[in-house]
C-alpha cells in the first residue's frame, strides 16, 4: 500500500507542469479540470461497483488490471511537451524547491488541499458503509448513493474552471463553493435519507469540484512560478495533499469523533470549512488580473 501512493505522487506533483507544455496559461483550469475529472471517475465507478464483487480478491485484482492498462496507455500515449519545443534548463533541484517554497500562495494551497483531501478521503471512503450501518440502506444502493458525490465532482471538474475561464475570474469559485460544499456535506449525513440526501451530495460534489482543480492549477497561474518551477511546486502541493489523505482520515477525525458517526461527518464538514478558510488568502489570477 506504500509503494502504490508513489505513482500518484509523482503524477500528482507533475500534472501542472506537463499540462502547461501543452496548454496555454488561460486554458489550465479547463484542463486541469479534465484531469482531475480522470481521478475522480474512477472513484465513482469503485463506489458504484465495490459491492458487486464476490469476493475482495477479485476486487483488488480488477484493480490490478486496470491499472496494468493504465501503465500502458501512459508508455504508448503520454509525452511530456509537443515536438519541437525546447526543453527547459536544467538547475540543482534545491534551487527549483527553493524558488518554489518562496511563494507563499504555493503553501496556502498545500495547506488547502491537504484540509481538501483528509476530508474527501474520510467522505468517500466511509459513507457507503456509513449508510449500510447507521441507516439500514442495502450495500449497493449505498454504493450507487455515495458515488453521485464523486460523479458530481467529475461535473464541477469540467465545468467549474469553464465557468472561471468566462468570468475571468477565479476567487468567487474558490472559498464560496468550498463552504458551501461543507454545509452541503454535513447536511446530506443528517437530512432523512432520500431524494434530499442524493440531492446534497450532488451538490456538495459539484461545489468542491469547481474549485480543486483551480487550486491545483497555482503552480503555472502564479507568475512567479509558471513552466520552470511548476514541478517543485506542484510537488509541495502533492506532499501535503497525500499527508492529508494518510493523516486526518485516520489520526485526526476518526481519533477525535470515535464511534460516533455523527461526528464523523462533523469533522469532515469541518475540514472542508477550513479548506475554503485558507482559499481566502489566494490572490486573483484570472484572465482579468492578468497584464
């Protein structure tokens, strides 16, 4: 289970970086979007179908294939800049990480998504047992219920960063759909289960969803980072984001709420309240901020 964050990590700290050599800098969110709709697909489909196996081993053996096909579609499909663009000069990488860590709205949104993905990480990995336990739904309508948190993610994915490309403008898609998103959350737990509650999480999905992929787009908006320095940023961003996802599912919310479930979704609305806090200090980088 250790090995397997490396490859996330990696990509994770390179997407900016690679997607800027092909995309020009008012396109990111856009397709930064789409990236991270790819991540977020697949969580909704292992929600949707988890319960449909028979066994666990069967489970992490699908698993295995499909990501022996992903390996193979990444060696086959996947370069790093177009043909014919000139590779950036090499430097000593503590040069690279020191420039990155001058920016201090590279560590807000580290700080930010490490609040981000501790509390989607408790969400999604907890709600679909979570409604079988404590509400008596059956495992796979449980499944389909807490996968349209992810498929409305995926949504907000494409069409959040749209949405901020037209405005030109990123901060009123950034600590608004966050809090948003955290009141939705900890309502879709306590709300009857029902319509209401599919209709919250949609919701709650598609809030967060406009606004991750926008943070994950710093390393090449900020000016004083862009193509050169995009690797050892996102790098930062990705150490605190996978912290994030080991530390507060297990250490932080599921240490302090117990046994009580209830509470459990307390804190993970909680975290993202803090995750749209810490938007708050990012400055505007949209198209009309821009010279």
């Amino acid at each position: 289970m250790f090995t397997l964050g490396f490859g996330t990590a990696a990509i994770n700290s390179n997407a900016a970086k690679i997607l800027g050599a092909w995309f020009p800098r008012q396109q990111m969110g856009a397709v930064m979007g789409v990236y991270v709709a790819g991540a977020s697909a697949g969580i909704a489909v292992a929600q949707a179908t988890s319960a449909l196996f028979p066994t666990i081993g069967s489970a992490f053996m699908a698993s295995a294939l499909l990501m022996v096909i992903a390996l193979v579609l990444w060696l086959l499909v996947v370069k790093s800049k177009p043909a014919g663009v000139p590779d950036v000069p090499g430097h000593p990488v503590m040069e690279y990480l020191g420039v990155a860590a001058k920016s201090k709205y590279i560590w807000f949104g580290a700080i930010a998504m490490l609040f981000f993905m501790g509390s989607w990480v408790a969400q999604t990995g907890n709600l679909p047992n979570a409604f079988v336990q404590s509400k008596g739904i059956g495992p796979v309508l449980a499944g389909l219920t807490a996968s349209s948190l992810s498929l409305a993610f995926i949504v907000g994915t494409v069409i959040g960063p749209l949405l901020a490309q037209k405005l030109g403008l990123i901060r009123p898609l950034l600590a608004p759909t966050a809090i948003l998103a955290a009141i939705g959350s900890y309502l879709a737990w306590i709300s009857p289960f029902g319509a209401l509650t599919w209709m919250l999480l949609i919701l709650t999905g598609f809030f967060l969803g406009t606004a991750v992929p926008l943070v994950m787009s710093l390393p090449m908006l900020l000016p004083e980072l862009g193509p050169v320095y995009a690797g050892s940023a996102g790098g930062i961003m990705s150490m605190f984001q996978m912290g994030g996802a080991f530390v507060v599912p297990s250490y932080v919310i599921m240490l302090l709420a117990g046994s009580n479930v209830n509470q459990v979704f307390l804190y993970i609305g909680a975290g993202y309240l803090l995750f749209g806090a810490v938007l708050l200090f990012i400055p505007e980088l949209g198209l009309k901020a821009r010279p």
